[in-house]
C-alpha cells in the first residue's frame, strides 16, 4: 500500500486551473521531489495531499485512508502527516518548547512530562536542545525551521511534507535545513519535498518529479531526470535553473540595441 | 577611446542644463525659518501676556478652586463616586468584551445567518448613541416586561446598557485582530491534528489578543467617560458615580469646584491608561 496515492486530481481557483490531472504515488520509505517553476502547481499538489487545499475533482489516499472521501476525519490522518512550511509558521506567542508540545498534548493527549521529553529528543534531534526555552523570533531563519521540522517530528508522524522549506532562508542557513531532512530520509522517513534545491533533489530522492503548467511533465530516478531529461520542457527548465549563467540573450528574446 | 558622457546608453538626449538660480530672495532658507519660529514665540507670548492681564485671578479662585468646597467632597468623591465609575467601567468592558469576542468570531464564521447577525448588530449599535442604548435598557425594557427585573439593579442596568455599545466596537477591533494573524498559523496549527475550534483558541485569539491590546485599552478609557451616562437611570447614594456627584456638589454649594474635582479625578483613571496605550503600541512596534 503506497504511503500516498493521488489520482487524477484536479484544482481550479476559480477559473485558473492550477493542477490538470495529477497521477503520484509515493511508497513508503520513498523520497519523493518536486521541481518546476513558479507558478507550475508544485505546492497546491502538496497542500493537496493534506486538504490545506481541497481538490476540485480526483482522489488522495494517506496510507489507505482517502482523504477527498467527504466523511473522512481529516483531524485524525493530519495529525499522522507531518508538515513544514517555506515560511516556518511558528507559534509566535509560544516558546520552541511549547511549539512541540502544544499539539502533543492537546492533539495527542500526551502528558506534559512525556511531551516535554519528546520535545526535547526531537530539538536534539535538529540539533537546538539549548533553545527550548527562546521565543522563535530569538531564532534564525535556519533554526526556525529546523524547530518546525522538530514540532512535525514531535507527533511521531508517518510521512513528511515539505514545501519549500529552505526558500525563504538566507543562502547561509540553507545547509542546515537541508542537513537536518537528510538525515530523515536516511532514517526512511516518507518524504514528499517541494523544492529549488536541485543538488539536494539529485542527491536524496529516490524519484524525481518536474511539473509544469499543472501536469507532471517528467518523472523517475534523478539521474535519469538530471542526467539524461527526455522532456524539451524538462532540460530547458534545468538549464535555466542549473546554469543560470550560460542563459543566452537570444534564448529569452532579448536583442541588444544595434549602432547607437 | 570612450568619453565618460556617452556611458549611459538608452536615455538619448542629455538633460538640459539647470538654469542658475534666481537671485531675488534676500535672506537664506534657514534665516527665514528662524525669523518665523521667532515670529511664532513673539505672537504666543504677548497673547499668553494678554490673558494673564485680563483675567481676574480672584474670581477664578473663588469659582474653580475653592478648597473648602472641595474638601467637603472627600473622603465620598473617592470611597463612592470614584469607585462606581470604576466598577460601572470594568463590568461594561468585561460584558463587552465577551459579547464583542461572541460577535467578532460570528462575523467571521462561515455559517451565513451568524455573520449577517453580527454585522447587523455591529452597524445598529455603532450607529446608535449610547443614551439612547441606556434609556432603553434602563426603561424601555423594564417598560415592556414589567414582571421581569435587570439583575444586579443600576449596576446590571450600566453594565448592560454600555456594554452592548461597547461590544459593538470591539467586536470590530477583535476581528481586525484575528484577521491580523498570519494564515500561516492556523493553517500550521491544522496540519499538527487540531480543529479548527481548538486551533482558534491555543493558536490563533491568544497572537490577536496581543495585537488588539492598545486599542482595547482605548476602549476602556472610552467607557471610564461614558459611565457619566449612568445619571439617567436614577443612582442613588451608593449607586452614584463622578459625573452626578459633582453635579450634586455643585448644586448644594452653588460653586463649581466640585467639576473641577471630579474632572481631575477623571483624569487620574484616563492618563494613566493612555500612557500605557502608548507604550504598548510602543512594545508592539518594537515586536514587529
């Protein structure tokens, strides 16, 4: 049973229609990435997968639970996907530690001696066992989403989503995020990753998947995708992305002033 | 070889040369400046000279300032009058704010009905004085149902009569402060398993509590005056608050001091708290 089944899917926002026909399975223990440019309905798919975005037409299934089923208790499949965000979403009010243990206790029912424990293996697990006790505007960009990847952890969830989590750091703190979900997928986290960070695709996923327009356009393994794209749309995109700087004027349409 | 002058490409002609200019004006900027700021103290002053000259300083005292009518006012203006306008305050804004939080989450709820409620109430009770709100509280209702009584007597009266008005407010500013909230939050809040209901109440009302800070104390310093109002329900001795008591005083003693009084004790609630309005907005922007 794949840890996410989607098929067919559909969304519209009014009359633009962002996803046309979405077909993606992802096993478990997959890592799964997401490229393609802005615009290409990368993130409305992952939103998808957890109803942040309900679909216009087609199905999910989390681990065998249909998600677009009407009567499904979304509560209670959200709470086994954990999740994190380009723009970290901490709880601004609450301190890192209470950030994991908030949703461990209500959520959960967790006491707070065993939720504070969990929170504290999974603050050392990204490597912020000293912050428990700082307010996530203390934090830097990196630390914060780290701590939002240790809040996800803290719920012993069963697959990952990640929407370009490092998109919004300064390019310093890009390596410690991107540290941080390796080492989940070595672990054999389920990972579905939306994501510009075309090294860490080519290095981590076991599959890679380019959209564009709304449809995967490409999928399979990264050196497959990276090394040898099938797609025309596929290797423009990567040589746009990948040498930004061998970009041509006469690629874009660009036509420098003649005799001036 | 290049000439530095044709570097920049693509603005054609070069910029016409500034004419120099004009030299009409005899003084510099900053002399006339100074000559107006001069000119500005100089007419302030002879007016402030003016008014000192005119006033007859006696009877001003004898009016506004006679000691011995103010001190009859004490240790009541304090113990009584200044207490009630201080409770009247507190339990309209308690009232309000919870029916303004009630009303606030109906006027963002996706149930059509609740937000068409909320918005109807909002817009009656901001467009309707707050007299007129206690003239009808006070007697309009006890008219109509004769057999049924306000509890708590003028106090619920107060308590009633301003805070729906009240309410109306802040329900609007509670709402601004929820939809302050980044999305971002609630929708973190939903992937970690919670509803929404649990989501509003641990994530989303504490951040816009915090935002909606300032302008509810604001509406506390609004009420403190309007508790003057309370005179048309008929307070009593223990019931009576600032506004009455001084009127009584003055009355009495056919002097106006005791305004003076209960307006300095006005000021003693309302300029602490606009002091803390401004340091938390202060606080607030420094968090941003």
């Amino acid at each position: 049973m794949p840890a996410i089944e989607i098929r067919d899917l559909h969304k519209a926002f009014g009359k633009l229609e962002v996803l046309r026909g979405i077909d993606l399975s992802v096993e478990t223990g997959e890592v799964v990435c997401v490229i393609g440019p802005s615009g290409s309905g990368k993130s409305t798919l992952l939103r998808c997968v957890n109803l942040l975005e309900q679909p216009t037409s087609g199905s999910v299934h989390v681990a065998g639970v249909e998600v677009t089923d009407p009567d499904c208790d979304i509560d209670d499949v959200r709470r086994r996907i954990g999740m994190v965000f380009q723009q970290f979403n901490l709880f601004g009010h609450l301190r890192v530690r209470e950030n994991l243990t908030i949703a461990q206790r209500r959520v959960l029912g967790r006491t707070r001696a065993e939720a504070d424990r969990i929170a504290a293996v999974n603050l050392d697990r990204v490597g912020l066992a000293d912050k428990a006790d700082a307010y996530p505007a203390q934090l830097s960009g990196g630390q914060q989403q780290r701590v939002a990847i240790a809040r996800a952890l803290a719920m012993d969830p069963q697959l990952m989503l990640f929407d370009e989590p490092t998109s919004a750091l300064d390019p310093e703190l890009v390596g410690e995020v991107l540290a941080v979900m390796r080492g989940l997928a070595a672990e054999g986290m389920t990972m579905l990753v939306v994501t510009h960070e075309m090294s860490f695709a080519r290095e981590v996923a076991s599959r890679v998947v380019f959209m564009d327009g709304g449809t995967v356009v490409e999928s399979g393994p990264p050196d497959e995708v990276f090394g040898a794209p099938r797609e025309p749309r596929t290797r423009e995109f990567l040589h746009r992305v990948l040498e930004p700087t061998r970009v041509s004027e006469a690629e874009i349409g660009a036509h420098a002033p003649s005799g001036s | 070889m290049a000439e530095p002058e044709t570097l920049a490409v693509g603005s054609g002609a070069a910029p016409a040369p500034v004419p120099p200019p004009a030299r009409r004006r005899r003084l510099g900027r900053r002399q006339r400046q100074r000559l107006g700021r001069t000119a500005g103290y100089l007419v302030f002053v002879a007016l402030l000279l003016a008014v000192v000259a005119a006033a007859d300083w006696g009877t001003l005292a004898d009016a506004f300032f006679r000691l011995d009518v103010a001190g009859e006012m004490f240790p009541e203006a304090i113990t009584v009058a200044l207490r009630n306008t201080i409770v009247y305050t507190l339990l309209a804004f308690a009232f309000g704010l919870v029916l303004g939080l009630v009303l606030a989450l109906m006027r963002l709820s996706s149930v059509g009905p609740y937000r068409w409620f909320a918005t109807g109430y909002i817009e009656l009770f901001r467009g309707l004085p707050s007299l007129l709100v206690l003239f009808m509280v006070g007697y309009g209702v006890p008219l109509a149902f004769p057999n049924r009584e306000i509890p708590g007597g003028v106090y619920g009266a107060v308590t009633i009569g301003l805070g729906v008005t009240a309410a109306a407010y802040m329900a609007e500013t509670i709402r601004a402060g929820i939809q302050a909230v980044p999305k971002g939050q609630l929708e973190a809040a939903r992937t970690l398993g919670m509803s929404h209901g649990r989501a509003m109440v641990s994530i989303v009302l504490p951040q816009a509590f915090r935002i909606v800070i300032p302008p509810l104390t604001n509406e506390i310093i609004l009420l403190t005056k309007d508790t003057s109002l309370a005179y048309v329900l008929g307070v009593t001795a223990t019931t009576i608050e600032l506004t009455k008591f001084a009127g009584d005083a003055l009355n009495t003693r056919v002097n106006p001091t005791p305004l003076v009084v209960a307006g300095l004790l006005y000021l003693a609630i309302t300029l602490p708290l606009s002091q803390l309005v401004r340091w938390l907005e202060r606080r607030a922007a420094k968090e941003r």
